[in-house]
C-alpha cells in the first residue's frame, strides 16, 4: 500500500565556472506546521520511529538521483 509523506522541500544551489559547475542539495525538510528535518527519519532509535520513514528516505533519494541525473544530462555541451 502507498502512503503519502508529504511534501519534502528541499534548497539546491548551482554554481557556474567557465566549462565547469557545482550543485549543492540541502536542507531537506518535511513541510509542515514546523520544521521537520528529515534526519529525524534515519533515526531508528528514536521512540516515535516509523518503518515507513525508510519507505520515504528512499523514495527521497530516488527523486534526488532523478534530478542529478537530469542535472547533468542538461549540463553537458550542445553537439
């Protein structure tokens, strides 16, 4: 069955050289009514841990992975 985490927001910078860039992912959070850092999920000791949360982590790293991939894949040079 498929549940839905909520929306994680997330802050990506890309920095430019000539012939060259960088990109930074972070602050990644869950949105809510306060701010919940997803760190929180890979805590397995924690009292309000949730098997689901490894569900959510590694959908997070899928999307993630999607968008570098469609990062570079936009970044490499026009034949």
């Amino acid at each position: 069955m498929r549940r839905d985490a909520g929306i994680v927001t997330y802050a990506i910078r890309i920095e430019f050289k000539e012939n060259r860039y960088r990109y930074t992912l972070n602050d990644f959070n869950l949105k809510a009514q306060s701010r919940f850092p997803l760190e929180k999920w890979m805590n397995k000791k924690d009292p309000a841990y949730n098997s689901n949360w490894d569900l959510y982590l590694y959908e997070v790293d899928t999307a993630v992975q999607r968008l570098v991939h469609s990062l570079k894949e936009g970044m490499k040079p026009k034949s």
